[in-house]
C-alpha cells in the first residue's frame, strides 16, 4: 500500500538558509571564491574577474564548457581554472557548513531533525540541487530506529562509490530503509578525476562525520580524504545546457531516478525553490516527469515564489500551491505535517 506522505521533495539555496543564515547563494559565493583563488596564487584571465562578479553561474559554465571562438591551449586553461574553482567552491562552502554547526553548539535546528525524521519513516525521496552537506552532517547525529544513525552510505544511491574503497578506510555498511538523497548538481564532498571524458569513471564520496564520531570513524575519515587527495569536488555549473558533467554515467542515473520518483508520487514540495527562468534543463525536467495530476506545493521565503512554477505548467492539470512564506516559512511547514 503506498504511503500517502511519501512526497517528493525539492531543496533549493533557501533550504540551506534556513539552516543557517550564513549559506551564501550562488551569486554570493563570488567574492569569497575570489578571495580564496587570491590565497592559493591562482591568475585569473582579464576577463574572468568581472564576468565572476556579474554572473558567477554564466562565469562558471563558461570555464567548464569548451569554446569554438578560442585556442585550444586557451580552452584547457579555462578548463583548468574550472578545475580550481570547484576546489574553492568546495573549500568555501566546507567551511561555512563547519562554521554553521559550530554555531548552532549542540544539535541540528529542531524543525530540521523532525524533518528528516519525517523523511526517514516515510522513506520519501529527496531531490537537492544544493552542493553543500548540511543534510548528510545533521543526518549523521539524528538517532533513528535502534538509535541507528544515517551516513551518507544509508543516504547515497549505490551508484556512488566509497572513497574508502580506494584506502583501508572501508568498513562494511549495513543498509536500512530510509530517505534517498538525490543531489543532482554534485556535492562538495563527492571526487573524479577532472578530465572531461570522465562520464564512466566512479564519483567517490567522503562521508561528512556526525558530531558523536568516534576516534576509529574519525580515522576512517582521514582515510578517505587522503584516498582522494587526486581528485576534483564534482561540482556541475548551474547553466550547463552543453555541460560533459551531465553525460556521466552516475549523474545520469540519480537524474534518472529522480524523474522515476515524480513520476509515481503524486505531491512535489519545493523547500526554498523557485525555479530560475535561466534553468532551462529543471523547467524540461520538472514539465516532462511530473504526472499529469501532480500538486506542487512551493514553500519558500518569498511569496511570489511559485510563480515561475505556475507559468510551467500553466497549459496542464498539475495544480500549484502556495505554501507558507516569509524567514520561518519552512519551519512552519515541518510543523504542519502529521507526526513530524
């Protein structure tokens, strides 16, 4: 029997504001990656720097993707830089989410750990776009069935692969039935090789540690992080209509069992998700795999937040809510579900 609050869920930027305030937007990353670029000594072409300020997304997959109008030997500088901008983007974000669980002291935000308890009894699916690790290092200190705790390994699809598998770091882990998360855009915490004919190598991950971690899982930890001191942090720009990351073999398949869950759930919640007009692949994905008597629910900061949703589907039957809005718009909605 199916479950009737098994929906489908959507984060966007605000989700991980609402779990700190301190998460910047994309855009707000600029700066700060500026910064770091400036620390490690790495030149950025003339035209770089400002094209990162005014639109870091566009900045980002112009770097990523190659050019007809340039050299070779300039398309593989570009592709290099990309190469350390992910590793900014990573370092950035890695920090702030380690500056943003050492302010909240003890526990995750209550909303957030009755959310993802919620998540976890129904088993719902967990679609992000997010890079940052806010869910997997609040997850991994949530005490659930048995006091079992969810890693990433119980979160991750299994197309994903163990860093430690490439070290001792390994252990054997003993799955249960809980939420899937689905991070369609990559993750700070998720490696390849960098080159750009990497569609059917493995994308490793580093599972993020849980503030009750003991002294063995921290040097399983380090383990891995030294497995994958050769990689790159996969991370897929966010305007990638021509990107290669796309075609890998592993994106593929968290795409492909993202679009299999809208099409057999019936509700999509949006937390903190809007849909930018500039997203042209989400609005082809979102149209093609919602089913026709879908009811998306649009909870998000500010109220006009649905629109873009309603203008997508506004020649089918799929219905769209406005959900509650304004600073606490997604902790009200935790409140609203029945035994969160």
């Amino acid at each position: 029997m199916s479950d009737p609050q098994r929906d489908v869920y959507l984060l966007g930027a605000g989700f991980a504001r609402a779990i700190s305030p301190t998460m910047p937007l994309l855009q707000g990353l600029a700066d700060r990656v500026l910064q770091v670029l400036g620390e490690s000594r790495v030149a950025l072409p003339p035209e770089m720097e400002p094209m990162m300020t005014d639109n870091f997304a566009h900045a980002l997959s112009y770097l990523e993707q190659a050019k007809p109008w340039v050299t070779e030997s300039d398309n593989l500088r570009h592709r290099a830089l990309f190469l350390e901008v992910s590793i900014a983007i990573a370092r950035v974000l890695d920090d702030t989410v380690a500056d943003a669980h050492h302010a909240l002291r003890t526990e995750p935000p209550e909303w957030l750990t009755r959310l993802i308890r919620h998540w976890h009894q129904h088993a719902c699916p967990v679609i992000t776009l997010n890079y940052d690790t806010l869910i997997e290092h609040a997850a991994a200190g949530i005490a659930v069935d048995d006091s079992e705790r969810l890693s990433a390994h119980q979160l991750y699809p299994l197309v994903l692969t163990d860093a430690g598998l490439r070290s001792s770091g390994a252990t054997p882990v003993h799955r249960i039935e809980t939420f899937r998360l689905l991070k369609l855009h990559g993750s700070t915490n998720w490696y390849y090789s960098g080159r750009p004919s990497a569609h059917g190598e493995p994308i490793y991950f580093v599972p993020p540690l849980g503030r009750q971690a003991s002294e063995a899982e921290r040097h399983q930890h380090q383990l891995r992080r030294m497995a994958v001191a050769d990689k790159y942090p996969f991370l897929v720009p966010p305007v990638y209509d021509k990107s290669p990351l796309l075609t890998h073999e592993t994106i593929r398949a968290l795409w492909f069992e993202a679009g299999e869950a809208l099409r057999h759930h019936g509700r999509l919640v949006c937390l903190g998700y809007s849909l930018p007009a500039s997203d042209l692949t989400m609005m082809h994905f979102l149209r093609t795999t919602c089913r026709s008597d879908a009811h998306v629910l649009v909870v998000n900061q500010s109220p006009d937040a649905a629109e873009n949703l309603r203008r997508l589907f506004r020649n089918s039957r799929v219905t769209v809510e406005s959900g509650p809005s304004g600073d606490n718009c997604i902790r009200a909605f935790v409140g609203s579900l029945a035994g969160a």
